[in-house]
C-alpha cells in the first residue's frame, strides 16, 4: 500500500454548493446554462492541473479531487488517462455530513471507480452528542462498505469551534486555532477510529507546530493503523499562509502531501470571470501556484531522509 519517498499531491475542485453561491454568485439552483459554464471552469482547473505535470509535476503523485456533478467528465478524463482520482460523497453544502445519493452511494463510486472516496466532516468532540451520533454511524456504514469493496476513505474532518471554545480563546479565531483545536482533532480522531471508521489518509487543517504534526500522526496510527497517512488541507487561506503549515507538517513521518484547492485556484478565476485574465494565463497561474504548493513540501520534506519520514504512498492501484 505504502512506499518509502513517494508523496500525494491532489489538486481539490470537489466544491459545488460554495462555487455556486461564493464564485459565481448564483442565487438558488444554477441554469442549464450556468451548470455548463462551472463545468467549464472545472475543466480550466484541470487543464492547470494537466500542464503542471506537463511542466515536470510528478505525475504518479498527483491527484485531483472533483465532483460528479461539475466535473464528471473530468472524473472520466482522468480515469481514461491513469491519473489518481479521488471524488466525494458527502452532500455539499451541509453542516451534517449525509450522502449526496443516498443509499445508492456505493453505485456511484463503482460507476467511476476513484482511488479514494472522500468525505468532508464538520465534527467537534464537545459539540452536539446527537449529531455527532447521527454523522459516525453513517461514516461507519461509509467506511465498513469501503473496506469490503477493497476500496479507500479519504476523511477531511473539519472541528469548527463551538460557541464556548471560541469565547475561551478570546472570541479569536486564530488563537482557536492554535491552543485549542489540534486537541481536539486527535480527539474527534480518536472517537471515529474507536467507532469503526477508518480513513486510508486524514486531510487536516493547517497546523502551526510541528510538535501537533507529529500528535495527529500519533493518533492517525494508533493500534497498529501504521500504513494509515495524512494530508494538509489549504482550508483556502493564502499560499504564504497555507506554505508555512506545508512546512510544518512536509518533515513529519506520516505526513505524504497535501489537498488543496481554493487557495490554488480562487483567484485566477475570479480574474478570469471579470474579463482581466484569459483562459491560457489563468491555465498557467492555476499550474504554477500548484507547483509552488508542490515544491513548497517537497523542498520541507527533503530535510529529514526518507527512513525517518517513514513510508509514504504509492500508486493506488
């Protein structure tokens, strides 16, 4: 499952509910005609995903994250030219993680058979109990299916902080994020795991030590879960911003690559969408700020040797 010096660099444009309201500024369900032109820009995303490899990206660690509903075509694309796929199955939009297809799921990833099946998870270990219940005991049917079809989890756990927890941190964000929630991701780590859910890769927001990088690692492998991997998610903060959490975590054994998206490609297409950027320039800046990303980890990665980052992925297939 696992090879010593090999990474995972995915490219995510799986967001629907978000490129709707937040891009494209679409009031309720998108037209025919807007549906086309999203579709349209997710092809931009992924012809920059294209040429960065074209451009000396490593192919066999590159990956990219897409929709059905966008970017089915691409998922096809993708699947036609061998390259790692990973798609979601969470309904978009929800602060309850539920299917988008129900209990068909499991059809629609046979259909287009991705690497890893993804789900995005808003869970905080002292937030609403019933919820919390309500989310794992769909994820543990998630992940208990997945392991029967021989097939892979990718679990983006987002811990967004409950009304007490930001009032202990001052009503700061930021420093939420720093003293408060990497506890608490291990916790939420650790219910899930003890429920029966059992990612292959954690995607992990941004940390700021690497001292909590190697915390989640610790509770990402526990009892024996050794082949068990994480990736940093961009969480669509800044490149500046999302390079220096890459560093933090790029020289933790365990750590293999990153999952980022808006943070890759937001702003080249907002100048694209209001006329200041051609499609080939916005091509081209998706390119090089995915290869910068890239370059960013692999450059941090380097500074400690293969055997003590410990193993790191290979090819899914």
């Amino acid at each position: 499952m696992t090879a010593a010096g090999r990474h995972l660099y995915m490219l995510s444009f799986d967001h629907r509910g978000s490129f709707k309201k937040d891009l494209m500024r679409i009031p309720g369900e998108p037209t025919d005609g807007e549906r086309r032109r999203i579709s349209a820009l997710k092809m931009v995303i992924y012809e920059g995903f294209t040429r960065a490899i074209a451009n000396g990206a490593p192919r066999a660690s590159c990956a990219v994250l897409v929709d059905e509903e966008f970017g089915a075509g691409i998922a096809r694309s993708a699947r036609r030219a061998d390259l790692m796929l990973a798609m979601p199955v969470e309904r978009s939009g929800q602060d309850e993680f539920d299917f988008e297809f129900g209990d068909r799921f499991g059809e629609h990833i046979q259909a287009f058979d991705p690497d890893y099946a993804k789900v995005l998870v808003r869970y905080n270990p002292d937030g609403d109990a019933e919820l919390n219940d309500r989310q794992t005991a769909r994820l543990v049917r998630l992940s208990g299916w997945l392991g029967r079809h021989d097939r892979r989890l990718l679990f983006e756990l987002l811990v967004p902080a409950t009304a007490s927890q930001l009032a202990q941190a001052g009503g700061d964000r930021g420093t939420y994020d720093r003293e408060l929630r990497p506890s608490l991701v291990v916790r939420a780590m650790a219910r899930l795991q003890d429920a029966g859910v059992e990612p292959a890769i954690w995607k992990i927001e941004g940390l700021e030590t690497r001292e909590d990088c190697h915390r989640i690692v610790a509770q990402a492998r526990a009892g024996g879960r050794d082949e068990v991997e994480c990736v940093v998610l961009g969480r669509g903060e800044n490149l500046d911003r999302v390079a220096h959490w890459l560093r933090q975590a790029a020289p933790v054994g365990g750590y293999v690559g990153l999952a980022v998206g808006r943070t890759i490609w937001l702003d080249a297409l907002r100048e694209h969408l209001a006329g200041r950027l051609g499609e080939d320039a916005t091509i081209d800046r998706i390119a090089a700020n995915y290869r910068e990303m890239i370059d960013v980890y692999t450059s941090a990665a380097a500074t400690t040797s293969p055997a003590s980052r410990g193993s790191a992925r290979q090819d899914a297939r």
